[in-house]
C-alpha cells in the first residue's frame, strides 16, 4: 500500500455527490496531508469538475467506465482507498468493488441497498479477507450516524449501568434536507429487484439480512405510529430504517455482539406537536413515501449551497436496561443528511482508514464494527457531528 500513487480516489467525482466530496478535500486537504484524484467517465466533464470547485490545475483526472473491469483494476491499484458515489449499486458498483478486492485497495461507497449488500457480502466477503481489502459501505447518512449513534449509546450505559443495554431506541427528532437523486434511484431500483424476484423482498424484510448465520430476537418493527414513553409523545415510521437497522445488527455481529445476541433496535421519527395532534402528525407521516413518486430529482440533481448549509438533523438513541432505567445518546449534524453532511461523512470515513485503521484488517465491515472511535473523533473535529449524552 505503501507504493500506491494516490491515499485516495474520488470515483464519480463528477456526480453531484461526488463533486461534494472533491470539494471538501480541496477545501480541507489543501496541505498535501492527502493525495487524492478525481475520477469518472469524461474526461472533458472531470476537467470542468475540477475548474468549477477550485481545485488545482495538477489534480490528476482518470477515467474508467463502471462497466469496464480491467479499467477499474487499473485505476484502483494506483490507490489506498477509493471513494465511490456511483450508484445504485446494485447497478453499476459490483465491478468496482470486485476490483477493489482484488487490488487489496480499501472502498467507502454511500450504499443503501440491503439487496446488493447482502449478495456482496456473499460473494466476496472472504476474498476481501485474503487480500486485505478493507471495505466499508454505508459510509453516509446511511447509516454513520446511526451505526455510531448506537455504539455512542451503548458506551453510555456500560458507564453508566456496567453493562451494555438490550434495547436501544433510534428516534429522529428533527431533520432538514431533501433526498438525492441517487437516492431516489436507488430506491427504486431496489424496488424493481423486489418486484421481480421474492428473494429480494425477503432480504428486505430480515433485520439479519446482513449478518450470515446469526439470527437474533423478533425486533420492534416501527411500521406503525405508536406513543412512545421514552420521548413522551407520538413516533412514526422512518424510511431509511430498513438499511440502518440492518447495519446496527452487522455491527454487533461482526464486532462479537457487544450489544449482546439479544439485542433489539429500531427506528422511528418523533411527530411534532402532543396529544391527538402528535397523533395525527405520526399518521400523516406514516402516510407519506417520497419513494412512490413516479418521478423524483435525476442522479445528479440537488439542492442548492444554502439548502445543504441551512440543513442539520438531531437523532437520540435512547438505551433502556431490563429494570427501566435510560441513558441517551444524541447525534446532530451541521448540515443536510443527503449531501452537506454525508460528503463530508465518507471523505472523513476513507482518511480515517489510510490513517486510523491498521492494514490486515480485510473484509467486508461496517464503520461501527471497524473503527467507531476514530471516526467519531473525526467526524466531530472535521465533519460537524457532536455527539453528546443526555
């Protein structure tokens, strides 16, 4: 790794996403502590990317089609860690991953996908391993603040009780910020493999989806709006809870079951207002999926500079112990979860491996099960994230 020209390739740098994350290396690693290449499709394209956001003249610009194996290999032997933002993955990411494995290069991608996660995890979980790749999905708002959030409140109660909590409650008390256009991809995209195929709506429905050979307890299944005591007011279900619980559980399958092998999770959003008006807010929120829109904002669509920096979220994850005692973590982010936020989450996350996480460390991981210290302290020194308890 050591001989690797780049620490870091920003593939899909001309993406919207993806100029987010060449933006903020340009603004926040303009010291040479990183090196780093944008890379994509066009040539023509990387070189207005690489104009447009300021970056210097000698930023090196590689090209490489997702649908091109041995250009993907090429490119990714050149680098420690590859950055990808080219999704829906389960469309165009398994080639890139493939030659990361091969290649031994670390991989942080944004995947919400628990269909495609699964099948990798599958088929190349143990080859990663071998080779000493390193690679980290769901390096964004899904599911870092989640994954981190959990383990923020686990810590807590094993200070504060001695051990860790059995239960632990993902609630979203505020958020400001629209979903991406490969978001809204994505979502549909696995939609259609469901549709398709029963296989992939199975996979959908198992909080285990992503921990092969472990099964643990039924979980609460946050699909309806309930009263919820630990908030003192009405929560409704939150769409994203399909890939984050997922990954809470990886999490602790992979890290040994800190949490416990009894461990139950769940996601839910706190509707604004008390009594029947919170009642009838969680109802009117449980009615809404922006996902049944016939047409949502186009891969490379988004919201503008003061969208993303007048966004944020506000996310406590309340632990409660067996004899009703509680302990909460919260989790806020300076920005919009979608883009502001997350391009920075996944910059920090690929820094974070070059610099925080031994080699050796192969294998298809989490960002809880492979370095939540770390990253936490990166995120909040660099990335606007604090994390607090309450």
């Amino acid at each position: 790794m050591a001989n690797r020209d780049f620490d870091i390739i920003v593939y899909g740098a001309t993406g919207f996403t993806g100029r987010l994350v060449a933006e903020y290396l340009v603004n926040n690693y303009a010291d040479g502590s990183i090196s780093w290449a944008m890379a994509g499709r066009s040539l023509t394209k990387l070189h207005e990317v690489r104009d447009e956001i300021g970056a210097p003249a000698d930023t090196p610009l590689l090209t490489a089609n997702a649908d091109d194996p041995q250009a993907l290999l090429e490119m990714v032997a050149r680098a420690k860690v590859v950055i990808t933002t080219v999704g829906p993955y389960q469309l165009y990411g398994e080639a890139l991953l493939a030659a990361c494995v091969t290649a031994g290069t670390g991989y942080v991608d944004l995947c919400g996908e628990p269909n495609w996660m699964h099948d990798m995890i599958a088929k190349y979980d143990a080859d990663a391993k071998a080779s000493g790749a390193r690679i980290v999905f769901s390096c964004g708002f899904d599911s870092i603040p989640f994954d981190l959030g959990v383990w923020a409140a686990e810590q807590a109660a094993i200070a504060k009780f001695g051990k860790p909590a059995p239960r632990v409650k993902g609630r979203v008390r505020a958020m400001k910020g629209t979903f991406s256009g490969g978001t809204f991809a994505s979502g549909k995209a696995t939609a259609m493999a469901a549709a398709k195929n029963p296989a992939v709506f199975k996979v959908l429905l198992d909080p285990f989806a992503l921990t092969p050979g472990f099964s643990g307890p039924d979980q609460p299944k946050g699909m309806l709006p309930e009263y919820d005591d630990a908030v003192g007011g009405w929560v409704a279900p939150f769409m994203m809870a399909v890939i984050n619980t997922k990954n809470v559980h990886r999490t602790n399958f992979l890290a040994g079951h800190p949490y416990g092998e009894n461990f139950k999770y769940d996601e839910m959003m706190v509707a604004p207002g008390i009594g029947e008006m919170g009642k009838a807010a969680a109802e009117a929120i449980a009615k809404m999926n922006p996902m049944n829109a016939d047409k949502g904002p186009a891969p490379g669509e988004g919201p503008s500079k003061e969208e993303r920096e007048t966004g944020f979220y506000d996310i406590a994850f309340i632990a409660e112990m067996p004899d009703g005692q509680r302990v909460t973590a919260v989790v806020k982010g300076d920005r919009d979860p979608g883009y502001g936020s997350t391009s920075k989450m996944i910059a920090e996350s690929a820094i974070c491996l070059i610099h925080d996480v031994p080699e050796g460390k192969g294998g298809i991981w989490t960002p809880g099960a492979l370095m939540p210290e770390p990253l936490k302290k990166r995120l909040e020194e660099r990335a606007g994230l604090t994390f607090t308890v309450e």
